[in-house]
C-alpha cells in the first residue's frame, strides 16, 4: 500500500516519466487544502489577521525550500516554475550588468527554457558560449574555465539533465566561478529533492527549482538569488514589488505551501529514497540486460539520479515502441521535442548516432515506483522490442553481419 | 498522437512481416529510407509466371505509422501486376490510415518502396533476358 493508490485509477498505465513530472504527494496536497478556502487572505495584507495568517504560511514555505539547499529564507523567491526562474536567472542578471559585461557560458543540454532565453540574449547583443559535453553528458572543466573572460556575467549550468540525469560536477564549476567572479547559475529543475544541495558549498548564486518535479504543485517555482555577496537582476515581472522587488504580484499562497511542504518531506526522506530508487534502476536495467543484448544506457550511470534511465534499443524505433508498451507511461527522445521529427539534441550532444537516438526511451522511476511495476515494464518492455526486431530490417542485416553503415543510404 | 483505428490494426497485428530469397530470379526487393532518418522500410515481392504478383513481404524500422504503411501495401499489391502495383499512391496510403500531417512522409516512403522492388524485378527480368539472348 503506497500513498500513490489513492490517487492512481486502476485502468492507467503505469507511470515512467517522472522527469516530466510528478503526481502530487497526498500530504502535500493536504497541508495546501485551507489556504485554498478559509486561509484565503492575501500575503501581502498587513492590516488584519486573514493576511497575516496567509503570509505566515508562505514565508513558512520560503524557509522550508531554504533549507533543502543551505540557504536562508530571505534569498528565496516564488516564481511560476523553473521556466520562469531560469529566464529571470539569466536575463535579469544580464540586464543589470550589460554596462560592463555582455557574455554568458551555457552548455548545449540545458533545456530549451535556458537555450532560448540565451538565444534572446544573443539578439540584443550578449556573446554566448555554448559548451559541448563529453560523451558521459558531463561538461569539460577546463573548457568552462578556458571559456570564462573578463566579459562573462553568468555561467548557467544545469544541475541534473532532463533526459539523461547525469550530475553535472556542482562543487566545481562553482568553484571555478567564485575563482574567475562570474556569477553561478543552476537550473535545479531535476536536481532539487533528489541529490543533495548546498548553495554556500557549491557556490551557487542563482538557482531555479520546479514545484511539480518534486511532489508538489503545478505552476509554482522559485529562485534563489543570493544576497552576500549580493546578486543583483532586472526584474521581468513588474508591478506591487513583492518578493524584495524581483517579482511582482500577489503570491499564490496554497501553491507556496505546497512547494514549501514538498521541499520539507524530499529533504526528509532523500537518502532513503535515493538508496530505493538506485535498486529498482538497478533492477530494471538487470532485467532488461538478462533478456535484450544492444541495449545502451545513454549518458553517464554513475553521476546520474537513480530515478533515471535513457536506453537505446538498437535497431527499434523509440516512436513504434512506444505505441506497443501501451501499459507503460514514458518518453522517446525530449518530451519537449516529440512534435518534431528530430532525435534529441541532448542525446546527439552526447555524440549518440542519429539512428541510435532513434531507438531511445526516456524511463523516470519516483517516488510511487514499486518493484511490481519495475518487473510488468521489464517484461513489456522485453516483449515489444523483440517483436520489433523481428519486424526490424535493419535487425535483420545486424544478424546476417551486414554493417549498416557500408549501406550508401538515401537521405529523404 | 492519436492514431485511426486501421491504423493501429496493422501497427499490432502487421500483415506479411519477413522476407522472401533475395536472389530469386522472381522476387523483387526495395530498401528503402535511411537509419539516420528513423525509417527504413524493406519489401518484396515475388512475380508469379502469369505476371500477377503472388507473394509480398515486408520488414520496416520506424515508427508505427511506417509500419502500418509498408503492412498496408503489402496486402495491396498481392493479386495485382507489377504495372497496376505501380500506380499506388502515397496519398491513397496516408487517407486509408488516416496518417496525421507529420507522418505523411512514411506513406512517401511506402510507395517508393514499391517503386524499389518493383524495378528491382524488371532489372532481374531484363538481365535474364540479355543472358538468354547472349545464349541464341
């Protein structure tokens, strides 16, 4: 009996995308309910009990999140979600100090929020420099320390990939970043309640969480900003200048509780969890390897969050796959991305081959991931790929010692 | 993506799947697509002595709407000459699967893929014949 059975329909598939998102925890959802009703005051109301008691709530939350990553209640601010925060992170930093600095360092697997916001950037006539990884998915430390000039404002690196789950090495490129004085941005968005974060220690200034990658609400995120030394960012939002003037308007206050809430019971729980996690990734990954050879884990499987695994099946596309495992909830290539035709530029970073990109699955166990469900999605999983490669053309050349790549295709 | 209800059917329950003896004189072969792309389609057929084509096979990498093209036409081209065979459009494909916009590209590839096998199977004929004449 896990606390998901109250929420998950018997007819549903099972669910394997938690880095798309998650389903809120019971508790969570709990300790939101009265604010939604008779806590209904507004924060920012300072003449009667109906704000008091609501801005209680949410500066509640705020010291909750802070604690998750080391930070104090002050330095933290809600947003919408970590698209929000990431676009305030960056474009906010580089507004304000435009007059002397005018380069950011980003890498080319952030998500899109951050690529696109730098591309705007760009436009107005910021430099920026988009590291490449290695074929782990990690970044090259040399590279962003060669990468940094006097000119660069902002180094945004995110913590954890949306796709693969590798760890980027936090300790040091914050180190690197106080070394050189360029501000540090994290997009925390996969990072934040699952590995352990410490902004004093990591030298973190700007970080960007998500409320519903964490158990907690839709349409809620936050920011830290730090404030010693003090990091200062042209606001996007402006207006009633709440939240120390970094984003205006009237909280949502039974959202912010539920992040705060979300934030209390991931830090409480996150070694024990992680340790479960690692065996069903272990699990899976054992099950799969007993029963399917030319499967490749795409991205680095020790620096990854356990809740994580990017396979390729060779010789099966990701798409027709999908459409077989009906029993199972996941992603082919970017979630992002799955209008276009494209394979993942994250996996095609990682110097992954077009056709192999083709065949990848996007598999994110959580927190109401159960062994039961581990060992149905092996099977599944097992099942339709070997059907598929009976059907595969390309399977069937890789049997008769035909390399494919000798092939002069077509390109259409 | 939501798919037709025939398309589904022949994405589960794929008509013709395998492969016929490349090297037979009466079996034509188009490969068809690229791995890069994510489709590669391959089909068969095989010409009976009266000119009807008695068998066809198929095998596709890609994603289910290219394979549910490729079982499609396997099922079409049986019983027909190579000539009428060669008439089936892309577009007769991508309505009967009722295929969504971004996936008409794999009715255009299961229509070159029978343009492939069929003029693998004029190539054989012809030689034949040339080694035939030769041989007068």
């Amino acid at each position: 009996m896990n606390a998901f059975s109250q929420i998950r329909r018997n007819d549903q598939p099972i669910y394997l995308d938690y880095q798309a998102t998650t389903p809120m925890d019971p508790r969570v959802l709990e300790v939101m309910l009265p604010y939604f009703t008779y806590k209904f005051g507004n924060p920012h109301s300072r003449s009667h009990s109906y704000g008091w008691e609501a801005e209680a709530g949410v500066e509640k939350a705020r010291g909750q999140l802070a604690k998750l990553i080391g930070a104090d209640e002050k330095e933290v601010i809600f947003t919408s979600g970590a698209t929000e925060s990431n676009n305030l992170a960056i474009r906010g930093v580089a507004e304000f100090y435009k007059d002397r600095k005018n380069h950011i360092v980003t890498t080319v697997t952030e998500h899109k929020c951050v690529l696109d916001t730098c591309r705007h950037l760009e436009q107005s006539g910021f430099e920026v420099t988009y590291l490449p990884v290695q074929k782990n998915g990690l970044i090259d430390l040399e590279a962003l320390r060669n990468a940094i000039t006097d000119k660069t404002v902002v180094v945004s690196i995110m913590a954890v990939n949306n796709e693969i789950g590798v760890i980027q090495p936090l300790e040091e490129i914050g180190r690197i970043c106080r070394e050189k004085k360029v501000f540090f941005h994290t997009d925390a968005a996969q990072a934040a309640g699952k590995i352990p974060l410490d902004v004093e220690a990591m030298n973190i200034d700007l970080m960007s969480i998500s409320g519903h990658k964490i158990y907690g609400p839709k349409g809620i995120g936050a920011l830290y900003v730090r404030r010693k030394p003090r990091v200062r960012l042209v606001p996007l939002i402006v207006g009633g200048g709440q939240e120390r003037g970094f984003r205006s308007g009237t909280l949502p206050t039974p959202l912010c509780v539920g992040l705060g809430e979300a934030a209390e019971i991931c830090l409480k729980e996150m070694d024990g969890e992680a340790k479960r996690l690692k065996k069903l990734q272990e699990r899976m990954l054992k099950g799969l390897n007993a029963k399917l050879t030319e499967i490749v884990v795409n991205g680095d499987l020790e620096h990854r969050i356990p809740g994580n695994l990017n396979i390729s099946f060779a010789y099966v596309e990701g798409e027709s796959l999908m459409m077989g495992i009906k029993g199972l909830s996941v992603s082919s290539g970017s979630a992002c991305t799955s209008a276009s035709l494209e394979p993942s530029y994250v996996l095609r970073a990682l110097g992954v081959e077009e056709e192999m990109a083709h065949t990848s699955l996007r598999i994110g166990l959580g927190r109401f991931t159960t062994e039961h469900e581990v060992d149905t999605a092996v099977d599944e999983l097992v099942r339709h790929v070997n059907k598929l490669r009976a059907m595969s053309p390309l399977w069937e050349m890789a049997q008769e010692g035909i390399d494919i790549k000798s092939i002069e295709w077509a390109a259409h | 993506m939501t798919y037709s209800a025939k398309l589904i059917d022949h994405y589960e329950n794929p008509r013709n799947i395998g492969s016929l003896d490349k090297s037979s004189e009466d079996v034509g072969t188009g490969l068809v697509g690229a791995p890069a792309c994510g489709d590669v389609m391959k089909l068969q057929i095989k010409v009976g002595a009266d000119g009807l084509i008695e068998d066809a096979k198929f095998k596709t990498f890609g994603c289910g709407s290219a394979i549910a093209s490729s079982s499609l036409v396997t099922e079409w081209v049986k019983g027909k000459t190579i000539d009428e065979a060669e008439t089936i459009k892309n577009t007769d494909i991508a309505k009967h699967l009722a295929l969504p916009p971004v996936k008409i590209h794999c009715s255009v590839l299961a229509e070159d893929a029978i343009k492939a096998a069929i003029a693998d199977y004029r190539t054989k004929i012809a030689k034949k014949d040339e080694t035939r004449d030769a041989a007068e």
